[in-house]
C-alpha cells in the first residue's frame, strides 16, 4: 500500500491538473540506483499508466507504481512539505535501512544470501 498525505494529494492534484494528464492521468512513482545512498525515488506526472502498473486511488488522486519499484516502495508514505528552506515531497519509507540527509535517496539492506551445496 502507498499512503499519500493530504498535504501530497493536494500538490499531486495540483501537478496533475498544470500538465493536462486527464482522468487517467496521475503520478508515476518510480525507484531507480543512484543518489548518495544508492538508490532515489522518481516521480512524473503521466497521462496513463502501463498494463504492469499497480494503479493506488488515494485520498482523490492515482498512484502508478511499476512491479520492480513496488518492492521498495511498499508501505511508503509519500508528504509535501513546505517550509522557508523550500517544498517538496517527503518519503518516509519502512524498506530503507538507510537515507542520505536531502532524503531523496536511501539504501536497502541485502537479504543474506542462502550458501548452496552441490553434494
């Protein structure tokens, strides 16, 4: 489950409107490597989602999320904050084992990897 505050879902219907994405339309969430703790969020404003996309309705507004992205970001909530330092979405995600301190990237831990015997 993705959740969405509804400080988010504002900004998110906001965007949404601005780029003319339609009722099919909404926010692509996406996870990618890279950023100073390896792995960073992604976000876009699509008009409609692929057939692989989970599709989240929440608090009036669509989440897309791709199968390989919904690994990482399963049970994450998504805020908009604004304050005199800027705005932006904020991510409080129970997968990362780690975030950097601008808190678009994090890291995950590894599962152990299970030794396998050829007797």
């Amino acid at each position: 489950m993705i959740h969405v505050t509804e400080a988010a879902g504002q900004e998110i219907s906001r965007l949404t409107q601005e780029k003319s994405a339609g009722e099919e339309g909404g926010l692509r969430l996406y996870v990618q490597g890279g950023g100073c703790a390896g792995m960073s969020y992604g976000m876009e404003i699509i008009e409609t989602p692929t057939k692989k996309d989970r599709v989240i309705d929440v608090v009036g507004v669509r989440v897309f999320v791709d199968p390989k992205s919904w690994m990482f970001l399963n049970g994450v909530t998504v805020d908009f904050k604004e304050s005199l330092m800027g705005r932006g979405f904020v991510f409080e995600n129970p997968n990362a084992s780690g975030a950097c301190g601008c808190g678009t990237s994090f890291s995950v831990e590894e599962p152990a990897q299970q030794a396998s015997s050829t007797e």
